[in-house]
C-alpha cells in the first residue's frame, strides 16, 4: 500500500492539468455566456443552447474516452500519451470561438458557436479523463489523495482568478471590439497548452490488471452506475455542479444590470477565490482522518449561508460589506468543489475490489459526463428564463428581469446545495471503510510496478 506522502513537485506540476482545463472551463462558464448575449448579441435562450448541445456532445465522448484510456496498452502507458494527442488541439479551438464571425442569422451564429464549442469539450476530453483517471495510480492513500485534489483544486482556481481578473482588462487593452475578444481568447489559448507537457514528464502509471475477457461497454456502464455510494456521488456531485455553473454563468449580468456596478465583478471574485485558497489548508487539515462525506456536509452548510448574503446584496451597500461576503463564501465552495473528486478515485477501489479490475477511466468518464450535463444545463436553463422574462442586453431591465437574475444568481443554488447535502449524508464509504479495502487488494496487487 502506498502510504507515503507524495513529493512537492509531483502534487503542484499535477495540479497544473486542473489549472488548464479551468482556465477554459471558466472563462466558457462565466464569460462565454455575457459574451454571447452583450457582445453577439445572441438570444439569451440561444446562448444558453450553445454549450448545452456542446457538452452533450462531449459527455458522451466522456465515458467512451474513459472506456478507450482504460484498455489503451501502449507502451508509453494508457493515459499520459494522450495528454500529448489532446493538448494542441485544444488550444486552437478554444481561441477559435472567440473569433466572433460576422454572421447575420441566429442561425448561423449558432452553427458556429456550437461547432467550436463542441470542437474544445472533445479534445480537453482527451486531455482530461486520462489526467483525472490518473490520480489512484499516483497513491493509494486516503488522505494523500485528498492532499492531491487539494494541489489542483488550489491550481484550479488560479485559473478561474486569472479569467476573472485579467480576461476582460485584456478585452479592454486590445480595444474592446470584436478583435479584441480573439486576440484575449488566443493570448489564454497559450496559455492552455503549455502544462501537459511537464505533467506528461513528471507522472507515473501503475501496470493495468488484464482479464480475460473486456465487458461490453453497455454492461460495464451499467455495473459501475450499480454501485450505491458512486451513484450518490453522482447524485450529490450534479446538484454541486448546478449550484457552481447557475451563479458562474449569470455574475456578470448580476453585477451589470441588479447592482449597477460591473466592475465591482472583479473585486468579488477575486475576494471569493482569495477566500477559496486560504480555505484549502484549513479544510486538508480538518479532511485528515476523518469521513469525506462529512466534511462536504460541513462545506455546504457554510457554502449555503454565504450564498444568503449575495440574495440580499443592494447596489447602496459598502463594497467592502460585499467583498467580505464574498470572501467568506470562499470558504465553504473550497471543500465543497473538491472532496468529490477525492470520493471518486476511492469508488474506484471500491469497485476493483468487486470485479478485479481497474477502470478509473470509465469512472471518470462518467463523472465528467455528469459535471458537464448538469452544469450545462442548469445555465441553459438560466438564460432560457431570462429570455422568457424578457431580459435586453445594453439597456436597463424591469424590476421583473433584475428579480430573476438575482434569484437564478443566489436564490436557486441554495436549493441545490441543500439536496447535495442531503444525499451526501446516505454516501458510507469513509475513511475505515476504505482502509479495509484497501488492505484486501493489497494481497491481490503484490508489488507495486512504476512505470
């Protein structure tokens, strides 16, 4: 069993492939959709449709990404290669869809922005479900693990810092037109790319399991789905994601139209990630011992409280009233965002201890499938209201309109955080559960190979 903690190196060059691929996520989250509706000007209900269809289309390649990193056997090992394969790719598509074409039709916007959105979410997915599968290889340990979603979960949110404080500003230097939205969009494209190389060079693989006989797709989905406590996670972990992407897509309009005040947008987010990051030792030292479950209940109970805050905020209030709010809330999303993707890679024994195989990738596969489906949709869902309510970009909205934006942006996330929490405390895979699965495949591994 792998209990030694993991070097420094390891864990922060590791934490970097987070660090790329939320820097993309974020900025198609929390930018994408203002740009679509204040710069292109596109239908709030057709802006939420783009990346619905984009990763619905991707979170199928998920699971089948996860499926084919699972039985790759090249000798350079079954998940690093692709990180290689994927990384050019998407790069150039992420600056592509901020090329912002003069297309005249809504359909023929939609077209291309759905296209290209689709374009980025298939090669991060062949990026990413072999970097996220990767981690159970890395260590065994329980608290280790935790240790590592810490690193790129801390990487993580740098990378939501830097499109929240420097993606616009940049917008802003280059001029503020439509040229300036590509030249930014190229300049984060270059910087997408450059980590998975040192995370390719600095990673392991442990040997593949073989057996005899690969289950069919179909079955293998349905096996994994069969397990209670992953299908909790699952369940927990949506509602976790609709309560994340729901605020993140609509921060801007709030600050713009319900409060007046757009560029205090910046000073919020840097205040809340400010927040998250502080909160990140603390939690690593509280998470030490103790169930998983448990300290999720606790982030969501703080994470909800901070979120009562931002419904009441008023455009007359101190800025510093609404920074401290913001830091605060920091605190309890930091646990919240990252003990799932700690549960998942114990799942993972879980199941291996059951049918005698590794599958982290088709794991994987589905969980990103999930984060992608409900974050997705529940941002389709935002903006198709605030069609129906009747929302205008440029020009000052009814007391109906700013209502909505205000109860989609606080009001709503507190619902789902309050059904995540309650699934999570039916999840019973804790910290002696997993020692003592643990310990049984111990005897079946033998030593471990470094590849």
């Amino acid at each position: 069993m792998q209990d030694a903690r993991l070097p420094f190196h390891l864990k922060f060059i590791f934490g970097l492939g987070d660090h790329s691929i939320n820097v993309a996520l974020v900025a198609l989250t929390m930018v994408f959709p203002f740009y679509l509706t204040d710069v292109v000007e596109m239908r709030p209900w057709l802006a939420g449709l783009v990346p619905l269809v984009g990763r619905s289309v991707d979170a199928i390649s998920d699971v089948y990404m996860g499926r084919l990193s699972d039985r790759t056997r090249w000798k350079a090992g079954r998940r690093r290669p692709f990180f290689l394969i994927g990384a050019l790719p998407f790069a150039l598509s992420f600056a592509a869809i901020w090329s912002a074409p003069g297309f005249e039709s809504d359909v023929g916007q939609f077209v291309f922005f759905a296209g290209v959105y689709v374009l980025i979410s298939i090669s991060m997915t062949v990026c990413a479900i072999p970097y996220y599968s990767l981690m159970p290889d890395l260590t065994d340990s329980y608290d280790e693990r935790t240790a590592l979603v810490t690193f790129r979960s801390a990487l993580s949110l740098i990378g939501t810092l830097l499109i929240a404080v420097l993606f616009r500003p940049l917008v802003a230097t280059f001029g503020g037109d439509a040229p300036a939205w590509a030249m930014t969009g190229a300049v984060f494209a270059l910087w997408i790319v450059w980590p998975w190389l040192p995370i390719w060079w600095v990673t392991w693989e442990r040997p593949p399991r073989e057996v005899a006989a690969p289950i069919p797709l179909r079955a293998y989905v349905g096996v994994i789905t069969g397990n209670r406590n992953f299908a909790r996670l699952l369940a927990l972990f949506a509602l976790g994601r609709i309560a994340i992407d729901l605020p993140l897509a609509l921060f801007l309009h709030y600050f713009t139209y319900v409060i007046g005040k757009p560029d205090y947008f910046d000073g919020m987010m840097f205040s809340f990630i400010l927040g998250t990051v502080m909160a990140m030792p603390v939690w690593l030292r509280f998470a030490r011992g103790r169930d998983k479950a448990q300290v999720y209940r606790w982030a969501c109970v703080g994470w909800t409280t901070t979120f009562l805050g931002l419904l009441t905020f008023q455009p007359e209030w101190p800025y510093a009233a609404m920074v401290a709010v913001s830091l605060l809330s920091g605190f309890g999303y930091a646990a919240a965002d990252m003990m799932p993707w700690s549960m998942v890679a114990d799942v993972a024994d879980e199941d291996e201890l059951v049918c005698g195989e590794r599958r982290e990738g088709v794991f994987m596969g589905i969980f990103t499938f999930v984060r992608k489906i409900s974050g997705a949709t529940g941002v389709f869902i935002g903006l198709f209201v605030l069609d129906v309510v009747g929302f205008q970009p440029n020009v000052q909205n009814g007391d109906a309109v700013l209502f909505t934006i205000r109860a989609l942006t606080a009001g709503a996330p507190i619902l789902f955080i309050l059904g995540s929490l309650a699934i999570a405390t039916r999840y019973t895979l804790g910290h002696d559960e997993h020692a003592a699965i643990l310990h049984t495949l111990e005897a079946e591994r033998g030593e471990r190979t470094v590849v």
